[in-house]
C-alpha cells in the first residue's frame, strides 16, 4: 500500500495570525496544497513546522502596537499592560503564555481539526507555546499544569486529537523564553497506518529517542522543525561547516540507517522573520542515507512530498 507523505514549508507572515479565519484559512489552504492531486484512496500524513502556530499568542486579535514592537520581549510587555500585580508574581514569558492560551487553544484545535478533514490526512500540526491545555466538564478549559511548553497536537483524519505531546530537549533560546521540557511518552502513536513517532526539531537529533521510536516499532519519524540561524552559513556548534549541509548529514538520512523499524522521516522547516528571529531551512523527506523529496530553496512556501510503501508489518487494521 503506497502513503503519501507531505512536509509543508511556510513562511511566516503576520497577517495569517491576525484573526481566527485568517489563520484558520491559510492552514487549511496549506494542508489541502499539501495533498493536491492524491488519488482519494491513498492515505497521507501531513507535517506542518515547529512554532508554526506560536505567533498566535503575539498577533492574534492584538493591537498594531504588539505587532510592530522591536521585539517579541516588547510585544509581550505591551500586552501585559494594566497587569502589574500579576507581572510581580509571575515571570513575563510565563504570564503571557498562561493569559493567552485560553484565546489561542480553540483556534489552533478548530484550524487544524478542519485541516485534516479537508486534507484527508494525519495531520502533525504547527506547534506553539505555553501550558498544554485540556478540557474537562467540571473545570472547562484549562491547563493541568502551569508549565509553559513548546507542544504539539496530532489530529486524525476525522479531526480528532490523537495526542499532545511537548519538547524534550530545548535550546538555550527556549529555555530563556522560560519554557519546560516535556517527558517522552505520546510522542508514539498507534493508528491505522501503523506506529508513527513524532520528535519536535532538536529532540530528533538525540539518539535515545530515535531508539525509542524505533523499539516501539514506529516506521515513520516526524520532525517538525524551525531553525534560527542562516541554512547557507556557518554551522552554530563549528563555524567551518556549513549549517543546512549538517543538518541534512548528520540529520534524519543518518539516524535511520540499519533501524529495526524506523524507514522514512518528514521535517517541514518554517522559515521568515518573527520579531528579531530569523528562521531558514529546506524541507525535506528521507529514508536512510537518501532525500525522497526536498524543497527547493530555503526561504519561502513549499509543499514537499513523496509517496512511499508503507511497511507489512505496519499495521494490522483493515483500511
């Protein structure tokens, strides 16, 4: 049985985050590009980046003020005007992750909820940042835990949420941004094509979790993806290297050679400017040692995608 993998590159623009419908518009825009021209009977798995949905808690229904300060710093603290008893108690990345997130949440679910019905697909969505929300009938909507994280939801092709899963290992960026590392554990899924892994960008270059994705016998790694630094220029950890050949060496077509289980990995890359950020990368789909598919350039929109044969053993329901 073929399986049409899709990574969706995007670049950021503020004025898909400024209300519901523009947001929700554009993701579902993307995944159905994402899938355009797949016979209906192919089932499919569409990746959108890492942060993808993280300037929701910046520009959604905010004021021109937020959207055009300096910094994402400044933003926060214009939006955190008329809070200063709150502001004393509770560090500011911490304080606007948790007002915001009751706001962004109901988004983010309906977006990519309507994203894989209109896709038809197993939808790993953007990720964003703050408390990992749930609802519950006596409590509502609600985060179990305070601790800000940068989390993800998989959708099935119904629409339904299938997990919630966090960031592992974070970079020294993220952990000024005063988020929480997440516990391994939802980051395996059991569904109709089988066992699916998804590892958010920096934790898919750890062996460990390779490994567990691989002994829980999942055959395809998802990796979303957003990386702050020039894809054509010096490499962070060796300026003598060049940062997108390193990435692509030492990437996924590396950690999948001679796995038990593990075949093929998505990494959709977001690209553009957030604030100060610049993010860059080139989108790709591997398997061992080979590039399936790429996107052509390291800036702008892609949809980069390949149909692959999805393993025997990989499932034992009937489609």
């Amino acid at each position: 049985m073929r399986v049409h993998l899709a990574a969706v590159q995007y670049q950021l623009r503020a004025e898909d985050y400024y209300s519901a419908t523009s947001f929700t518009q554009r993701t579902i825009a993307l995944a159905k590009t994402a899938v355009a021209g797949v016979p209906d009977d192919i089932p499919r798995v569409v990746a959108f980046p890492e942060a993808y949905a993280m300037p929701l808690t910046f520009w959604l229904e905010t004021a021109s003020a937020v959207r055009n300060a300096p910094s994402a710093l400044a933003a926060g603290m214009r939006l955190l005007l008329g809070r200063p008893l709150e502001l004393l108690r509770h560090p500011h990345p911490a304080l606007l992750y948790r007002l915001r997130m009751p706001t962004i949440w109901p988004v983010y679910q309906q977006a990519f909820s309507e994203a894989a019905r209109a896709s038809g697909s197993y939808l790993i969505a953007g990720s964003l940042f703050g408390p990992v929300m749930d609802d519950e009938p006596a409590k509502g909507l609600h985060p179990p835990s305070p601790a800000p994280r940068n989390w993800l939801a998989v959708f099935s092709p119904r629409g339904r949420i299938l997990t919630r899963l966090s960031k592992i290992h974070l970079t020294a960026g993220e952990r000024s941004a005063m988020l929480k590392p997440g516990v391994f554990g939802p980051h395996l899924l059991r569904t109709r094509l089988g066992v699916l892994g998804v590892l958010i960008c920096l934790d898919a270059f750890y062996e460990g979790l390779i490994e567990r994705l691989d002994a829980g016998g999942a055959w395809l790694v998802v990796q979303p993806s957003a990386n702050s630094a020039r894809w054509d220029g010096p490499w962070s950890a060796d300026p003598t290297r060049v940062e997108g050949e390193v990435w692509m060496r030492k990437g996924l077509t590396d950690k999948l050679r001679e796995r038990e289980n593990l075949i093929y990995g998505v990494n959709p890359m977001l690209n553009g400017d957030f604030y100060q950020l610049h993010f860059e990368g080139r989108s790709s789909i591997v398997t061992a040692g080979r590039v399936l598919a790429q996107a052509a350039s390291a800036k702008g929109d892609a949809a980069v995608s390949a149909q692959v044969e999805l393993p025997a053993a990989a499932t034992g329901f009937n489609l």
